[in-house]
C-alpha cells in the first residue's frame, strides 16, 4: 500500500474531544477568571479521576483520593516527601523505566537501589524484589519505599508484590504513569499501594498538555499532599514555614483540557486496545516479530504504547535497522527504556539484575499507538514491517 500522503505517523499525539470539551472548560475558566493553580476544573478533574480509579469491575472501591499537580514526576517526589524518605536513605526501584521514576528518590538526597524485570510483563521481578530486599537489609538499610511501575500501561505482579512490601512493611509508590486505566483483576492500577502516580504529558493515553497525579489513600494523606504541593504554607493569617514546600499544584487552564479529556478517556483505551488486535493479527504472520501482551488474563493492559522484539535470526535484520527503515517510511518507532542500571547517570547506585531488560533493550521498538493512528496507518505499518523482512 502507498501512503497517500507525507504526514508523520506518531506513536502517541494528543487528541482531543470531537465535541470539543476541553476549550468549553477553559473558557469558563477564563470567562470566570480562574486563571490559576486552583479553582472549579482542578476539582472537578480530581472527583473525576476519583470516579475513575476507584470503580472496579467487582464490587467495593478502593475508596482513594486524587491530587491534580503539575506533572507526573512532581506526584513520585511528593509522595516520597510524604512517605518520609530523606537523605541518605534507600529506595527500590525498577530498572526498566524512564528516568522520571527515579530521579525524585535523588531530588531527596536518597539512592536509588533498581530492581530488574521478570520476562512477562517486563516489569519488576517479584523473586529478585525479596532478595534486594534481604540483601539491603543485611547490608544495614531497609529501603524506606518501592517503585513498582507499569510500563508500557502493562500491569505487574501486584499481588506477589505487595506481598513482600506487606511482608517486610514497606510503602509501595505504584508509578502508573504510563498505565492510566490498565486493571489487574478488575481494579485500576495506581490503587493497590499507598500511592499511586499519574502523568497527563502530552504523548500519555489522556493529556492536560503537561500535567499529573498523585493517587493517595485516604483524605488525611490527600491533605498532607495538597500542603506540600502548595508551598507548606502553615494555616496562619502571616505566611509562615515549618516544612519545605513545592510549587506543584496543576493550573485550572490545564485541568480543563483533563476534565475535557476525561469523557473521551475510556475511548482513547478501546483505540489503544483495538491497535493492539490489529498488530497482534498481522504479526501472527511474520516470523521474528513478537508483539507484547499481556501474560496472565487478570491483567488488562491500556497498551498505551504496543511494543515489539525483532529476533534478527528470524526477521532478517535487528530493532534497529527496522526502525530506520520505519523512519524513512515517516513512520515514529522508538527503542524500550534504556534501563536505569545502564544509565551513566546511576552507574554507581546499587542494581539486582537477571539479564531481562538489558535483553529487552537490545531488541525491542515501540509502535504508533495513539488515538491519531488510523486503520490505514495500520495497514501502511504493518506493510512497511512486511516488506522489510528479509
Ligand atoms: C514511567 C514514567 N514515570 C514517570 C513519568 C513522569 O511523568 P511526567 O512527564 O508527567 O512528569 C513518565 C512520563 O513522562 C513515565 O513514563
């Protein structure tokens, strides 16, 4: 098939409402002068986030609360800044990430300790989880929080997880960034630990075009992170301080666009999910090609971004030639996360690793998988991988 045109097909570009929601909210922000990190969208898209995380599809809720903020990374900071984590401390965190996971245990003045992956859902290893645990134990330091994070939107072994975080009574800061709406049995991922993370950027499964939050467990907590995130300003007349505060409370303007993109977000899902078929059809038929899905029915992934390994044995050539030739086809592919143990940046942090994500890296791309890719850009994709087989 020829594309019938130059456009660039993305992995993830945002998309907004056909009705046009998102600019309804704004106007009524600006109309109504509510241009500031505060006001009538920022609370309307936390009771809708609310809504939205604590619906399961077996009956109870999680009963959680939501802070809006500025952004993803500033949820994983807060929520360490609430969990008591402080210099020279240890936090656990997965390898196979982006860098935003970790970097806020550093804002801290703590080290990160990262965990590998195990090879189904490629995110954190369970097994490997206890023996970093055992092992920072023994060396003196138990880590003050793990960071389990659903890459990908692909949920994690929650239960073995929590598990041991039960087991050895430490707080889990689930990173579900990238996992916004993904369930594990029945229930939205972000919802299991004491907090749960959140990113509204602008390439994430819904976006108030830069953006986050933090899922907290209850309304005390919820509270303890709205002070923080607005400066720790004590409830006196005088400004007065006793705790170091963070500006990182979410604009009204950008709350718009998420109250707006939350009466299309279930859609964004099923798109996510049908691309997913459609890959997941056409690459039943290309040998070398292996598609990422989920690895236990009880999971239910976003598919935020599908991923595949090329085996250059079978496909004729490695990831990367094949995302050159997707480049040149105007086609966006990416390599996975570079994990956090190879990043010069944490080469001296301490890493329990099995080989699962240095593997990864070296053989896997992310595919266009946005509310923008269209039928026929599927069909252009899957043809261009086609033909590049050798
Ligand atoms: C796994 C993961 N964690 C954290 C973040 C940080 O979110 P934000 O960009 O909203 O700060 C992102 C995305 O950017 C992410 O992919």
């Amino acid at each position: 098939m020829i594309k019938d045109n130059n456009k660039k097909i993305w992995l993830c570009l945002a998309h907004m409402s056909e009705a046009g929601e998102e600019m309804k909210f704004i106007k009524e922000a600006f109309d109504s002068n509510w241009v500031v990190p505060l006001g009538p969208n920022v609370n309307g898209f936390e009771k809708d986030l609310e809504e939205f995380v604590n619906k399961t599809d077996k009956g109870g809720t999680p009963g959680k609360r939501v802070i809006a903020l500025s952004a993803g990374t500033a949820a994983i900071h807060l929520a360490l800044v609430a969990l008591g984590v402080e210099a020279g401390d240890e936090v656990i965190c997965q390898s196979f990430t982006f860098a935003a996971s970790a970097n806020p245990v550093v804002y801290q003045g703590a080290t990160p300790v990262f965990v590998d992956s195990e090879s189904g859902t490629w995110n954190m290893d369970p097994n490997l989880l206890e023996d970093a645990i055992k092992d920072r134990i023994a060396k003196g330091k138990k880590p003050k929080a793990i960071i389990p994070v659903y890459l990908y939107g692909m949920p994690a072994y929650v239960d073995e997880i929590m598990e041991i975080a039960n087991h050895y009574e430490i707080p889990v800061l689930e990173d579900a960034a990238e996992g916004f709406g993904s369930r594990y049995r029945g229930q939205v991922v972000g919802t299991f630990g004491d907090y749960g993370v959140m990113s509204f950027n602008g390439n994430k499964m819904i976006t108030t075009s830069g953006g986050g939050a933090l899922i907290c467990p209850d309304e005390e907590a919820a509270k303890r992170i709205l002070f923080y995130a607005t400066q720790a300003r004590e409830p006196l007349p005088y400004y007065q301080h006793e705790h170091i505060g963070y500006n990182y409370r979410m604009s009204n303007i950008c709350a718009g666009i998420g109250r707006g993109q939350m009466t299309i977000a279930n859609d964004h899902i099923a798109h996510h999910v049908h691309v997913k078929d459609v890959y997941q059809k056409a690459f039943a038929d290309i040998d070398g090609i292996d598609l990422h899905v989920a690895p236990e029915d009880y999971m239910e992934p976003n598919y935020w971004l599908n991923t595949i390994t090329v085996d250059p044995d079978k496909f004729g050539m490695d990831y990367d030639q094949l995302r050159l030739i997707l480049d040149a086809a105007n086609i966006e592919s990416r390599p996975l996360w570079k994990p956090m143990h190879m990043q010069p940046v944490y080469k001296d942090a301490p890493a329990y690793v099995n080989g699962v994500s240095e593997e990864l890296f070296k053989k896997g791309l992310c595919l266009p998988s946005g509310p923008m890719v269209t039928d026929d850009d599927l069909v252009y994709i899957i043809d261009t991988i086609k033909k590049a087989k050798k």
